[in-house]
DNA sequence: TTCGCAATTGAAAAAGATTTTCAGTACAGA
DNA sequence: TCTGTACTGAAAATCTTTTTCAATTGCGAA
C-alpha cells in the first residue's frame, strides 16, 4: 500500500511517458507527506526539489496521473479537494477531518448491497467511489487533552 | 425518497430562512430534472421561472441548501459535477455514467466494513461518501440496439 | 391591512482555479 | 552523439466562485 519512487516512475515509463525533471519533483512531492495537496501546493513544494516547475505542467501531470489510476482527487470537509496518491485497483482513502491526513484501505465489503442497488434501481452498477472521514490517531490523542 | 416542493419550502422556514422567488425558481428548478445541474445550468433553467434569477443568488442558495442536508454535490465521470437534491439521513447516489441521471438509495451495508477500517487504521470513523457509477435502464436499452 | 426590519438580492468587480497557446527545451531511443 | 517529439512554462484566456454594496422584498408584529 505504500507506492514507492520507482513504482510510479515506472508506470511513466511502461505507458510511454517521459520521466522528466518536473516530473520527478511531483512525484516526490506527493510522496513526501500524507496529506492530500492541491496543485498550488504541489507546484510550491515541488520548486524547492525544480525550481522553474510550472503550474499548468503540475495541473497537466496531475491529470495524467488521474488517467493512470495512480492518484485521486480526496475530498476534505468543506468541498476544497486535493490529490493523494491511490495504488490502483479497488483501493478507498480514509481522511482525517482534523489534520487532513489520508490512509489508503483495500476493498470495501459492497459487493452484495451493489447487487441489491442493481435488483432495485434496474442500473448495471460500474463502479463506485468511497471515501471515508475520520479522526486519526494522533488528533485523537490531542483532543484527549 | 421523493422530495417535494412543499417538503423544501417547510424546510426553510423551519430553519428560518424566506422562501424568496428566486429560491422557489430554484427549487422547481431541482425537482424538475432527476440530473445532477451545475451552478450555470440552475441559473438558466431557473430563469425561465423567475427572469431576474442571478447567479451569486444560486450559488448562495446551493451553499445553504447543502448546510441544510437537502442537496449534495455530485460527481460525474470526468470530476465535474453537479448537483443533486438529497433526502437527508443516510442515502447515497446511483449516478448514469451515460445520461447522468441520479437515483436515490437509502443505507449501504458499510457498518461492519468500517468497524474493520477503525481497527486497522486506528482512525475513529466520523462518516463517509459514497457514490455509485452506473448505466441506468433507459440507457441500457438505448446500448442494446 | 400596513409597516418596518433584516434577510435577500443581483450587477459589477474581484479573486481563484484551470485551460489554451506557442516557442523553446529536454528526454530517450536510434 | 544526434534527432524527433513529448514536454515545458510564461502569458493569455477562460471558467468558476466569491465579495461588495445599494436596492428590494418577505414575513412577522402591530
């Protein structure tokens, strides 16, 4: 569950993309904390690893990335979202409401209630997209004081 | 699971809020289509119940009626999105990915599955979102042709 | 029924987010 | 090492959302 540089270079590589310098910053970026960021973030931590990284090449590779199935949009509370890293496959984010930090979990147990939505809705069910809001760990120990 | 413009307007002034022209535009404007509307979409549609229908006026009047439960941001395939009026309580949507129609659902069989995500994340569970993608019956007709 | 207050309104302006353009650069394969 | 094309970023444009502020209106009280 945990992607690594070279995983993720890797799937650039394998779909026939570059692995450019700006490139490498991102991912480094979005490796290098928890927490969803948005592409202003992105661009404002990845100059400190490229320094001429621009914002529409960080809004371009986030959508890239959206394509691989590599990341994903995290909705926090109040609507504004970021993106986080997502190992592809049927993986869902958990997301501290607190600090915003977010933990991937594998499968969700929907499979019976999806075909019981198909039984009573008549749709062919795709696919579904959870997310999940919490407390984590260490926001709960703060508030315990 | 069907809203009414009456259960709306009680709605409103049950939390003090006047039930204003452009807000009963609005409000028909929701209930008269079973598609998620973007901001833009709402305007237009509702101009044609209340002329003078401004846009600042919609997107406040969204803003309030999603702090009232009563409506829900939706999301389509390619992450823009809509909205959608919502029964407030535990319900989720069933989301066309061809029309982008929007079925209601009550509950979703997540009890124990986040029970599990609580254990193994150490995260105390506050809530989840959740969204299903689909091919409503109308379209799956249409493909069968 | 009338009145008055404060919530509500919408045009204009502003701010924020995202996309497009295009000339220059750089990555990777030959 | 060379070359082709994918990639880049500044500038401009477009789109989305919010703020401002003077005017309007809904509704409760009298």
């Amino acid at each position: 569950m945990t992607t690594s540089f070279e995983t993720l270079a890797q799937q650039f590589r394998a779909q026939g993309h570059k692995l450019t310098q700006p490139r490498r910053a991102i991912l480094r970026t979005l490796l290098a904390t928890p927490k969803p960021l948005s592409p202003a973030e992105i661009q404002e931590r990845g100059q400190k690893l490229y320094g001429d990284l621009g914002l529409v090449t960080v809004y371009r590779t986030l959508e890239l990335m959206e394509t691989m199935g590599v990341l994903r949009a995290v909705h926090v509370a109040d609507g504004c979202h970021g993106y986080a890293l997502a190992t592809p496959g049927h993986t869902h984010h958990v997301v501290c409401e607190r600090c915003h930090d977010v933990v991937e979990i594998v499968g969700c147990d929907l499979g019976h209630f999806l075909d019981r939505v198909a039984e009573t809705t008549g749709y062919t069910i795709t696919g579904h997209w959870l997310e999940i809001s919490g407390i984590c760990p260490a926001c709960q120990r703060q508030q315990a004081r």
